[in-house]
C-alpha cells in the first residue's frame, strides 16, 4: 500500500490519547482505572428489555433517517414544553459524535473558524479539521471560565461555529446563566453559529442545568442518552435547533449513517421513562469523596458536573505525572490531549468507592515523592 494513497487530511488527525490509555489497560493485570470516561452503573433493565423486545419483533430493519416516530414525537413534545421555539425541531442522530460530525460538516466551509474553549473535548478539534475548518482556541485556565471577551477578540470574518460543551469534558465545569447567556448573546449578535454540546446535562451537581438555547433561539443543541442512561456502546443522541439547518444535516445523516441504530431508537424511548436521579446523586457523592480524599494534595478547580475532575499536576508535565501515575498502576489520562498545555491531568470517578480510594492512596504518595522515581 503506498502511503499516497492517503488523504492529507488524515495526516492532521492523531490517534487518540484516551484510546492509547484504553489499550494500555488492556494489557495491564489489575489495574486503577480512573480513564473510563464513561458510567460504571449497567445500563437501566427497563432499556435492554425495550431493545431485546425490538429486535426480536424485527425492527430490525433502516428506520427513517430522521428517527422512528414516536421517539420524534416524545423529544419534540419535551423540547417544546423546556423552550418553546416555533421553529426548533429534533431529529435522531447515531451518537452525539455522529451528530457532531453532521453539524460541522453542515455548517463548516474549508478555511472557516471554529472556536471552542481549552481544555476541549477531543473530537472538536478533530471534526473541524475532518470539515476544511480550522479551530481557534479560547484559553480558559485556571478556573475554566467562559470569558465572552476573549471569545468576541477571537471573532474574525472566518468564525463561522462556536461549540460550547456544559457540564464540560474534560473539566467538570458548569458555567454559570450568566457566562452562558453573554456567550448566546454574542452568537446572536455577530451571527455565528452556536452549538450547544449537553451531553453531560443530567449530571449537575452545584447548580441548575442551563442551556445556551433558552437566551438564543438560534442554538443548535446536541443531546444524547450514553452517559445520563449509561448507554455509550449503542449510539443513539438527538440534535434539536431551526429546521433550515437539520433538513441540511438529515439530508447528510442519510448518505453517512442513514439512521441511528434501529432497536436502540425503541431503547432510548425506554430510557425517557427511567429515573436516573439516583445515579446522579451517586456521582455527586462519589465527587465529594475524591475531593475531599485529593485536596489537600492537589488544585481542583471546576468539578460541578459531569463524572470528570481535571487536576494539576503537583510537578513536571501532565505527561511526565502521568507516565509516572502508569508505572504505579494508575490509568489517568494526560491534560494535554485535551489541551494545547500539558499542565494538568484527566481522572474519571464513574468507579467503584474501592476504586476511588485506591486511586487517591496513589495519587497521594505520588504527589509526596515530588517528583519521578528512578
């Protein structure tokens, strides 16, 4: 095979950090992960029975491609009663990734700006390149705050997407109603798109979920059923914004994954029925106690949602800690594969109490030692 044949593009796309973590974890015997980013809880009964039922009643088969209708109807009766929005619509997507993939490529021209916040969830950069698009990266540390002027002094005639994504991956972080509404504002007012990646929306520990779509109209939402219903390996989100801009990313879900998984759409109408509070207060728990098990050790900033702390190293590098941290049996994943500094870490607490303490006893001794062992 000539290496010709490969497409330029591709060549700006790197292999997955967490994905290298994923397979070192496979090799290893027993080790702390603290990487999944994923829920540790099983997937809701009342969800594989929906699923089972399907396939075995042979709905098997494509569904339409904008989703099977009544789990159209339920989303867009939900969205309706939280925005009211005469002109916001839903369709179903494979995934928020597929869904991401289709708004980027939707909306996206070659050489257009993206911009999206630092740290950032690994796809963004990625897709945007996959679209012609270039990311422009808007710096958030220490405290990964949303700051509209920085986003308005990175606005140039290219902008053409600003992707927002709280509760936030890798952060944790939930910005504020008012950060949120400056930032739709913003949007509004310059014209740029603005898409609202919420994917992590049940999991809101300090304060109440907000979304950018309640102060701009204009937002495009990316929603899903993966981590609220612990449903990750069957690929089914939703996509709800105006109707202009969904007929266009139907029309390309149609000739890329023409539909979300069929029997998993009945699941996900399942899943709308299931109380999952039980496992959100669970993780609020579960974030408590890994905070208060790291902190005297350790700079948490953020951590008010979504199962994710994104933490300082105490010394080096993220990816020199972090190598040191694997040597030690702990699977965390480096900052800087979420990040254009390597400064911080990735540590997951959808684990096991047992899990979480044996992972804090590590990172304890780790932080003490100051530094690598020989």
């Amino acid at each position: 095979m000539s290496e010709d044949w490969i497409a330029d593009r591709m060549h700006k796309i790197d292999a997955s950090g967490i994905r290298k973590v994923f397979d070192l974890a496979a090799s290893m015997e027993n080790p702390v992960n603290l990487s999944i980013g994923q829920p540790h809880f099983p997937t809701p009964e009342p969800i594989q029975d929906a699923m089972c039922q399907a396939i075995r009643e042979g709905k098997n088969a494509y569904s339409q491609t904008q989703g099977i209708k009544p789990l159209l109807e339920r989303l867009q009766q939900q969205v309706d009663a939280e925005f009211g929005h005469a002109d916001r619509k839903v369709f179903v997507s494979s995934g928020t990734s597929g869904a991401l993939m289709l708004v980027l490529s939707t909306l996206v021209n070659p050489g257009d700006e993206v911009i999206c916040f630092d740290p950032y969830f690994v796809m963004y950069r990625h897709l945007t390149t996959l679209a012609g698009g270039k990311c422009v990266m808007i710096d958030t540390y220490p405290d990964f705050r949303i700051n509209v002027d920085r986003v308005r002094a990175a606005i140039t005639d290219r902008t053409k997407v600003i992707l927002c994504n709280s509760p936030a991956n890798p952060t944790g972080y939930v910005a504020s109603p008012e950060e949120l509404q400056a930032l739709a504002e913003l949007a509004a007012e310059k014209n740029i798109a603005l898409v609202s990646d919420e994917i992590y929306r049940a999991f809101c520990y300090d304060r109440e979920f907000v979304s950018p779509a309640t102060y701009n109209p204009e937002t495009i939402v990316i929603d899903g059923f993966s981590k609220s219903h612990s449903m990750t390996g069957l690929r089914l989100g939703y996509v709800h914004g105006p109707q202009h801009v969904l007929q266009q990313m139907i029309k390309l879900q149609q000739f890329t994954f023409v539909c979300a998984p069929h029997p998993v759409q009945w699941a996900g109408l399942a899943a709308l029925d299931c109380d999952v509070s039980e496992h959100v207060a669970d993780y609020r728990r579960k974030r408590d106690l890994l905070k208060g098990l790291l902190e005297d050790d350790y700079q948490i900033e953020a951590a008010g949602g979504a199962f994710y702390m994104f933490v300082k190293a105490p010394w080096g590098t993220g990816t020199e800690f972090v190598h040191e941290a694997i040597r030690n049996e702990l699977l965390i994943i480096p900052g800087n594969v979420f990040s254009d500094q390597d400064t911080h870490f990735r540590l997951s607490y959808a684990a096991e109490d047992e899990t979480l303490h044996r992972g804090a006893e590590i990172l304890q001794k780790l932080a003490r030692q100051g530094g690598p062992t020989a």
